[in-house]
C-alpha cells in the first residue's frame, strides 16, 4: 500500500483507492469529470480541530466557501461544527444543512441590504465587520426590523502571511477588515449605536499559510489591542482569529497542523479570557477531495507533449487563477513517465491542470487523479464553454453516495428559455 500525499488515497495493487473503494470503477460507472471526496477525511479533521483547542473554550466556524456542498455542511453540522460565511447564499445553504444560527458568523466586504436583513433574521451569532459604512448599515437595518444585531470587527493587523498575493488579505493595502490603528475609534463608535451588540474581534489574514509565526505576530498585534479596548472600557466576549491553515498540495509540503496552531496561539489568548473562534476552510476539507478526469487525446508537437483531458479550468480554475500545483497521477499506477502539459478542453491558453509536468505514460480513456481539490475546487467551479459542472461523489470506507448530480443541458438553459418559449 502506497500512500499519495494522505492516508485516504493509496495504491494497492496498483490501482489508486479512496478509502476502499477503487477509483477506476467509480470512474467507470459515473463518467469524469467527478469530485470524490472521503469522508473519514474530513471527520478525522473536524476531530484533529476539536482536539487541538479542547483545553480552551472554542467555537469551530467551517469556511462554508472552501466547499459549500450540503452533504458536507451536513457532515460539520452533525459534528457540531458552526460556519463562517460570506453570502445569503452560504447562510441559506449553512441553514438547509442544520447548523444553527449561534454558530453562524458572517464575513466579507460587500454584505448587500438584503443579505443583512436576512442575517438578522436569522439571528446569527456575528457579523464580521469589515468597514464602518457597513456598521451603520447594519444599525439602520436591525433598527427598522426591531432588533439588535451582534458585531464583530474585523481588523487587519498588518501582517505578511508569506502566501500567494492574491490569498493575502491582513496586510495595509488589502481590502479587508479595518486598520488596527482606526479600529479603536470604530469600536467606540459601534458602542454607540443603539441597534449593535458588540460581541468580539476578529481576524483573518490569509489562506494557505504554511507557517505559524505570522499567526503569532497577528494575534500578539490583536490581543494588544483587545487589552486597550478593555481598559476604554469595551469588553469584548469572542476573538475569532479566522482560518488560512495551509493544507499539503505536494509531496514534499509540511503545512503546520492544527495542533501547532493552537499550542502557538492559545498561550497569547489566553488571559484576554475571550471565547476563541476559529475558521478553516481548505485545512478541513481541501485533501479529503480529488477529481477524476479521462484523458481524451494525446497530442504532440516539437517542443512540447499534451495530455488533453476532460477537465479544466471550469472545473478547477486554481492552476489557471493562481498559478496553484496539484499533484495529478494516473489511477492506475504506472512505471514509465514522460513530461508533458495537461490541459482541459476549454478555449483558453490559462486552461491547464500542470505544465511541464513529469506524469505517468497515460493513453487514451485512461484515468488522472487531481489532488488535493476538495476546498477551492468544486466551489470555484463553472459553466465556461457551457459545460455541466461535475459530479460529486462521497465515500465511506466501502461505500459511496452521489452528494451532487451532473448537471445536464437543459438545467443549463432553463435560466434562459424564459424568452426562448
Ligand atoms: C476564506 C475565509 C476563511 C477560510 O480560509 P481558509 O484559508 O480556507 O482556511 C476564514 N475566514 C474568512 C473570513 C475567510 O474569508
């Protein structure tokens, strides 16, 4: 038994596993492109969380973005897991799965009218604040419907995670949150208003961080500033400190686990008294999936062999939108490589998988396994070149359940046949 990059996807005998179903079957009868995802994965994550923060009073707030599916929310939900979400949407879906709404926090920079309204409503746990406009929004709202709604503001401690640009969002000149320097008089302002209860602070300052240390500077920076608030008398009763735990894409990659996040922060939190709340959403789910994907044609020009496959960037855009790397191997081991671009289907020059990379001798209607795809994968995914979105399959050691159908053509236009009748 040969394991690729976890323990829930292994060869034996040649043949790559999920758990212990064979994925070159499950290929076969449900057709590629397909998300599997094992769900001892994710539990084994939802208990690594629980258990890293258990010496401290914790709320685990899944970031329903990472994969949004509600058998997946359904799986946190059972594990009494809260969410962190960013739209109407994710709360609508966060609630259809069962999670209550005292463990609902919201965050984002754009929250509309309407999903503001909707929150309250609902009476969730937080909204994350991530601009002073939208406190007094917020205010006028929870006003005109009679009821009061908890805040927490989102600072931005100025910290550089070391990650991809455009996954960084706690430094100066990012859109998030508030400044630590103005957040002060934004706190004191918010304890005016007669429609808010503030509950806590919070931060995030990226995804995919593969070192503790910014965590530290950032929660150093924050707990100073819960420590002056306390003494202008603003007594706060939550610190989320967010997600952005890095998740392994390579072989050879060693993201920090939640066990070194917590023994890193707990020390710092700790005499602020505070409830914790934490926000992982790629570190819960993201190398419990991968997708599964038939090669269709080889092509060869001079400088370079292609692998043309029967997915892409509408299935996965992360190689095209941040250059990312998913390690790809072919579900039926073999020993002879070659090195060549895999690309998908789709119009687009952006549209590949891996470039230049050293691959399996795979031949027609053979079978590629994407790694690590479960958070960023599905969620990102579209209908670009009008094609279905994939299915989505979950396994249980030997058994498997279709968690999101194919979509099909006519699902596709019936949005639009409203003037086609
Ligand atoms: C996206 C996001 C998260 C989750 O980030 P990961 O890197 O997936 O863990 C947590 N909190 C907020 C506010 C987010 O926007």
């Amino acid at each position: 038994m040969k394991h690729i990059l976890n323990r829930y996807f292994t060869y034996k005998n040649k043949e790559l596993f999920c758990e212990n179903v064979n994925l070159k079957s499950l290929a076969q009868k449900y057709k590629t492109p397909v998300y599997v995802y094992s769900k001892q994965a994710i539990t084994d994550k939802i208990n690594q969380y629980k258990r890293a923060f258990s010496s401290y009073e914790t709320l685990i707030c899944y970031a329903v973005k990472a994969n949004p599916n509600l058998s997946i929310l359904k799986i946190m939900a059972e594990n009494d897991i809260g969410c962190d979400i960013v739209s109407g949407g994710e709360l609508y879906k966060a609630k259809k799965a069962g999670i209550p709404s005292n463990r609902i926090v919201y965050a984002g920079v754009g929250k509309t009218d309407f999903e503001i309204e909707y929150a309250i409503r609902e009476n969730i746990l937080s909204f994350n604040i991530e601009s002073e406009m939208e406190l007094n929004v917020i205010d006028q709202i929870a006003s005109k419907l009679r009821k009061k709604a908890r805040v927490s503001i989102r600072v931005n401690p100025d910290v550089d995670p070391k990650t991809h640009p455009y996954i960084s969002t706690g430094m100066k000149k990012s859109k998030f949150g508030i400044d630590i320097d103005q957040a002060i008089d934004v706190f004191i302002k918010a304890s005016k208003l007669k429609n808010i209860e503030i509950l806590g602070i919070h931060c995030h300052i990226g995804s995919q961080i593969m070192e503790i240390e910014p965590y530290i500077e950032a929660v150093e920076k924050t707990v100073k500033l819960i420590d002056t608030l306390k003494k202008k008398g603003i007594n706060l009763t939550f610190f989320d400190i967010g997600g952005g735990l890095g998740i392994k894409y390579k072989p050879e990659d060693s993201p920090p686990s939640p066990e070194d996040f917590a023994n890193a922060i707990l020390p710092i939190v700790k005499h602020t008294k505070l409830k914790l709340i934490v926000e992982p959403g790629r570190s819960m789910i993201g190398e419990a999936g991968v997708l599964l994907t038939q090669v269709i044609f080889l092509k060869d020009k001079k400088e370079k062999h292609f692998i043309i496959v029967d997915t892409g960037m509408n299935d996965l855009v992360r190689p095209a939108m941040y250059n990312a790397y998913h390690h790809i191997v072919s579900v039926e081991e073999k020993d002879e490589k070659i090195v060549a671009d895999i690309v998908g289907p789709i119009c687009e020059t952006g549209d590949f998988l891996a470039l230049d990379r050293e691959i399996e001798n795979v031949q027609r209607g053979e079978y590629l396994a994407v790694m690590s795809v479960g958070a960023y994968g599905s969620s990102m995914s579209s209908n670009y070149n009008v094609r279905p979105r994939a299915l989505e399959l979950l396994v249980d050691n030997d058994k498997v359940k279709v968690i999101r159908e194919r979509e099909t053509y006519d699902y596709l236009a019936m949005p639009e046949l409203i003037e086609n009748k």
